[in-house]
C-alpha cells in the first residue's frame, strides 16, 4: 500500500483536482481532544484544511441522508455507520479506529466519592445526598447508552429517574458534570486526559465489562472526494493511532 502522501499525490492527478478543498468532518463528541489535534498536526504537515463539527453520533446518522455536507463521518457507535453504509449514504462500512471507556466524573470539592464501582454514587443516593447525576442522552449518543448499562448494572439506574442531567452529546454532560450543574457525571474517558478537563476534576474507569463495548467506526461519506480519502488514510497511520491511544482509547488490530 502506497504512504497517504502519495496516495494524495496520485488521487489528486487521477481525478483532476487542481486545488485541495476543506474536508468536512463530523465526529463523535469523545474525539474532541485526541481528533483535534490529529487534525492541527495534519494540517500543519499538508496544508489542507480540516473542518471538525462535534456532537451526537445519533444526530450525525440523521443528518447524513438529509444531505448535511460531510465528507467523512467518526461514529461512537459502529452500528450508525454499518446502518448508513447499507443504505448507500457511504463509500463502504469503514473502518474500526478506536474503541471507547466511560468513566465517573466529579468536579473537585464536590461531594460525591469517586470510584470505578460506583460505590460512592450509590452511598450518596441512598443518603439523599445526590441530586443530579450527567450523562449524555441515551436516546442518540452511544456514550449515554454506556452510561446507563453501566447504572443499570449497579443496580442504581431506578432510582436516578428523576435526577439525571442529560446532555446532547457526551462532551456536554462532562460540561454539567463540571459546572456544578450537577454533582457528577458518567462520561468518556478519553475527554478526561485533556489536561484542562484532567485539572477540574477527578475520574475513575468504570469496568468495561459492565457496558456493551464502544466500537468506534468511521467512513467515508458518499460525496467525499480525494482530500478526505487522504485524510481518512492518515487516521490509521500510527501517528494518528498513537494520539488515539494517548487519550485511553483501546486500538484494534490492523
């Protein structure tokens, strides 16, 4: 397989692309950080421009068929691309980059005890010390949906009906979280080794056998042209894989 450099050179001749446009991407919320500077470093490399939107997984899947302009799309959830790829909305079903970690989250000075088995989560329910718990809304964002497996699996989800934040995506319910909009959240490891986020709170990993596991996929969309193909060809190069693994995501083989 020829390097993405000239994988881009040849594109470029072959399709007759005498300028190289911005690659439109959407990407899952969790990849704020770790895509965010994949994306500077490619950029400061080549030259070419890459446009990141963040947010909901789920939103981006309903977005893609309604002619929303991206060129390739990074999922949380691997379903929402396999779902698209058999509808024809893109190239193929892409491919596996990352797979995901949830974790508890607690600004610093508040009250809820952090731990992985969400121990202290339950103390504080029981106690009625816990009011508002974040995590990203189930209904669309895979990281949410981890979030309640795991709350589910603790045994705790009942009775936070009533107390839950939800946010539109998982950065958001991190947002809560730390804001003091509530006293906690459940949300992606991987925004938690930003040193910012790191410094604003505490963490723990919450077991990944106590949620269904984040097979993070990502594919190019049906409009997109040579710069995206090189940009998505770059993003399984290591350099793109080691910042992936960088901010706790778990690699799949090659």
């Amino acid at each position: 397989m020829c390097r993405w450099r000239v994988c881009l050179f040849l594109l470029l001749v072959v399709t007759g692309v005498r300028s190289v446009h911005a690659v439109n991407v959407a990407a899952a919320a969790d990849l704020t950080f770790a895509l965010g500077e994949i994306a500077a470093a490619y950029e400061k490399e080549t030259g070419h421009q890459i446009r990141l939107s963040f947010g909901s997984s789920g939103h981006f899947a309903r977005q893609i068929p309604q002619g929303a302009p991206y060129d390739l799309f990074l999922s949380a959830d691997e379903a929402y691309v396999l779902r698209l790829a058999a509808q024809g909305w893109l190239r193929d079903e892409g491919k596996l980059y990352a797979i995901g970690r949830i974790a508890l989250l607690a600004a610093r000075g508040s009250s809820l005890a952090v731990d992985g088995e969400l121990k202290g989560l339950a103390r504080s329910l029981a106690d009625g010390q816990l009011q508002r718990l974040a995590i990203a809304n189930p209904e669309h964002a895979p990281y949410g949906r981890a979030a309640r497996a795991a709350l589910e699996h603790a045994g705790l989800w009942p009775a936070l009906q009533g107390r839950l934040v939800l946010g539109e995506n998982v950065a958001q319910a991190a947002q809560f979280a730390l804001s003091g909009s509530a006293q906690g959240g459940i949300v992606a490891w991987s925004l938690l080794r930003s040193g910012d986020l790191a410094s604003r709170g505490t963490a723990a990993l919450i077991p990944e056998r106590w949620h269904p596991p984040l097979r993070q996929r990502m594919a190019l969309t049906a409009r997109a042209g040579a710069p995206a193909v090189a940009f998505y060809d770059y993003l399984q190069q290591p350099a793109a894989r080691a910042v992936f693994e960088r901010y706790g995501f778990a690699l799949p083989e090659r």
